[in-house]
C-alpha cells in the first residue's frame, strides 16, 4: 500500500503491522505464513519512493547516487561486445562465488580505501550489500539473537535482520560514531539479561541516515570490544569512497581481518541497477557464508558481472569518483546553508564528511511521522527517523538526501520544509 493508496495519511510502523494482519487474515492462506512473514516490515523509504516520482515534488528522501555523469554509450557498447564476443558464457549459469575477474577488481577498490592484500578467494559477488546483510542473518542468527547496531541505523539492515527474528539493539552515536563505552556497556547488561549477542551490525563511514562517521581513533576500539566479546562486527561500508576531502578513513576490516565481515557495494560508486556488491569473509566463515549465498541465488549474473567488470577495467572509474564527491560535497553545502538560513531555533542537524545524508533533530518530543503529509502538501519529501531504530517508538529526526537534487533543487526542498518544522516547534 502506498501512500496514494492511504489517501495521503502516514501509516506509523505499529499501524503497518495491523493492517497487514487485517488484510492477511481475511485472506485464504493467511495461517500459512511464517511469524517471520510478519517481522517483515513495510519500509518507509520505500514508500516515500514511490511518492517521490510525482510531478514538481522535490525529494529529499531517496539516497540514489548521481548517475548522469555515467559514461552510456561506452557502457552501451561495451555491453553489446560483451553478449556479442561472450554471450553465451554471459547468459549461462556462473560460478556461485561470482567471476574470478570481478572479484579481483573488488580487491582493487577495497584497496583504493586500505583494505591491502585481500584475497579474491575469500570475496563473493552477491547482489548488493542488501543481500550481503540478508546472508549474514541467516547464517549467524536464530530467532531471539541479538545483533547490535547504530543509533540510528540503515532501514534496510533492520528488515534484512527482523525478517529473521533478530532482536536489533541500537547503540548511542555521538558527532563521531559509536560510542565505545556505550558499546562496552550494552553488551555487558545484554549479556547479563542472558541475551545471546551474535554482531555488532555497523556503518563506520558516513552512516545512512546520520551521515556520521566513526573517528579513526575509535575504530579499533570498537573491534577490540567485539573481539573481547566473541561478537563479529559486520561492516557495511557503501559510501567509504565517497568523502568530500582527503583521505578515505580506513574501513575496520583492514586492521582486524578475522574480526570483520566486510560488505562492499557497486551501487554508490557505479550503478545499483545491476545490483552487485561484494561480502570479503573471514576464512574461517566463509565456507558457510559461501554456501547460503548459492543456495540463495545460484549464481550472480554473469551477464552484469561483466558489464561491470569492464566498467572497473576499460573506464576511468576513480576519476569518476573523484567528481563524484565534489558534486556530493556542493549539494551537502547547498543543503547545510539552506538548513542555516531557513531552520528556527532548536533544530540541529549533523555535518557530514561524505556520503548521501543529513540527519535533523526536532526537540524532544515532536513526532516528525505525521510531519510527513504536511510536507508532502508543501511540496517536499524526506523520510521520518522512526524508520531507522528497531521498534514502534515515535522520532524527533527526520533524514534529508542530498545526493540525488540539483543545489538549487535542495534550497527549494528545505524553503518548502521550513514552514512545516516552523508550525512543528510552535516558531
Ligand atoms: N547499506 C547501506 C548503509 C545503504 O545505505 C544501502 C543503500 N541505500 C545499502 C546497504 C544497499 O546497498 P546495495 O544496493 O548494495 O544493496
């Protein structure tokens, strides 16, 4: 259902579930479906997705990359001369690990963030670090596990883990990620409830939806703690490349490589329409985790494992990126100034150093859920914070995008939102 179909109200998470129910039961094989059909979560992100395509609507909610600067005939040509040299290798069955060839270009740009000396061995081809994260509950966790996460965290991470019965239990950030003590202490009163704590899910580098980063100074903090812990820290890490200035901060992975289960992403730094990305495991797990990804999907497609393979080999796909982060560090800048001049009194907001996301705090107490629909009338999208912490409890944040929205666009977008937050903190 979408919110068309809602005739523009918003649905709450709590209420999404209820109608789910209440349509289901009145279906005939409603008593078949699994508890775990249930855990399944309509996403907000998705919803807003579809509302975002409507004419003169500017949307601040999608994190879709910039991809007009996408080189299309060659890719058109390539892939011609791919079905047309290779074709019937292209549309067969693949290997179940992914292509030997991608794999290695995936060792290329791990190393291009200080991941050195991977072995493509341990890497498999999945489609998208969203299938990566769907893999890792199935074979880490049994109904009830725990699996930590940021505060908040990526909507999609919490479905992948819910779908599985996972009890997601979020960790305090501050301006420079995960806090360690924090860390330290959940873990231990979990532990002490008699809770079984399996993963610390995270998003070290530019964190979707807060756009915050954990500090280079932390980060082997957070993996020790884990370590101590027996828990595995599963490292999402889509956006790494995508800082604005200097260096990308090294992924955890570098440093602790049986401690960390890495999943890379070509949809940021290519196109998530061929939907590929890449798990590199610990070689103690990777045997199973190899084996649920087969039993899952077979095999990647060769067929858009070769087109992007030879994106990463015949294009020049760092120089891309690097064009890519100054168009991304203009639109965060058209976006914080516009929040500067047009935000009242007691609103905040985070200042990322890369990646898609600004993350707006309301005072306490304001529900940015039904802010949505006024926002909508006005003219704007954005996607409410309660999409991104486990449970039903109402949000004071809300995420804006930039990535996706010309500068001008943007300072539209937050000129038609301010109204709105106005009215919410009674300015
Ligand atoms: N992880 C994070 C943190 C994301 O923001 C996204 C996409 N928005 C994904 C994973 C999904 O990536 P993919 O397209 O590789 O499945």
């Amino acid at each position: 259902m979408t919110f068309e179909e809602t005739t523009g109200s918003v649905l709450t998470p709590e209420a999404q579930v209820a109608l789910d129910r209440a349509t289901g039961s009145a279906h005939r094989h409603h008593e078949l479906l699994s508890d775990r059909a249930f855990h399944i979560k309509q996403s907000a992100v998705r919803d807003v997705f579809d509302i975002s395509i409507r004419p003169g609507l500017i949307s601040l909610a999608g994190g879709s990359p910039y991809l007009q600067s996408l080189p299309l005939d060659g890719l058109a040509d390539a892939a011609a001369a791919i079905i047309r040299t290779q074709g019937l290798a292209a549309l067969q069955y693949g290997p179940g690990q992914g292509l030997q060839e991608l794999r290695e270009l995936a060792c290329e740009v791990m190393a291009a963030e200080g991941i050195t000396g991977a072995d493509p061995e341990d890497v498999v081809i999945t489609t998208g670090s969203q299938s990566g994260q769907d893999v890792a509950a199935k074979v880490f966790c049994n109904p009830g596990d725990v699996v930590l996460c940021e505060d908040p965290t990526y909507v999609g991470a919490l479905n992948a883990f819910e779908a599985y019965e996972v009890d997601m239990q979020p960790v305090p950030m501050d301006a420079y990620g995960l806090i360690p003590e924090a860390l330290e202490e959940r873990i231990q009163s979990l532990k002490a409830a008699g809770k079984r704590v399996k993963m610390l899910y995270t998003i070290p580098s530019f964190n979707n939806p807060s756009g915050v980063t954990l500090s280079a100074d932390r980060r082997d903090e957070v993996v020790r703690i884990c370590r101590e812990n027996n828990i595995l820290v599963l490292e999402d890490n889509p956006y790494g490349l995508l800082r604005f200035d200097g260096e990308p901060l090294t992924p955890l992975r570098a440093a602790h490589p049986e401690d960390v289960l890495y999943l890379g992403s070509f949809s940021k730094i290519f196109a998530p329409g061929l939907r590929l990305g890449w798990a590199l495991v610990p070689k103690h797990l990777f045997r199973r985790f190899y084996l649920a990804c087969e039993a899952v999907l077979l095999c990647p497609s060769p067929l858009t494992q070769m087109i992007t393979a030879a994106y990463l080999r015949d294009f020049d796909w760092m120089g891309r990126i690097r064009d890519s982060r100054r168009l991304y560090a203009d639109r965060c800048a058209a976006m914080l100034s516009a929040l500067e001049d047009q935000m009242p009194d007691g609103v905040t907001w985070t200042v990322p150093d890369g990646g898609f996301f600004v993350w707006v705090s309301l005072p306490e107490g304001i529900d940015t859920y039904p802010l949505l629909t006024e926002a909508i009338e006005a003219g704007t999208v954005f996607i409410p914070g309660a999409a991104f912490t486990p449970g039903d409890e109402p949000s004071s944040r809300l995420r804006l995008a930039f990535s996706a929205v010309s500068p001008d666009d943007i300072r539209e977008g937050v000129r038609r939102l301010a109204p709105v937050i106005r009215r919410a903190v009674g300015d």
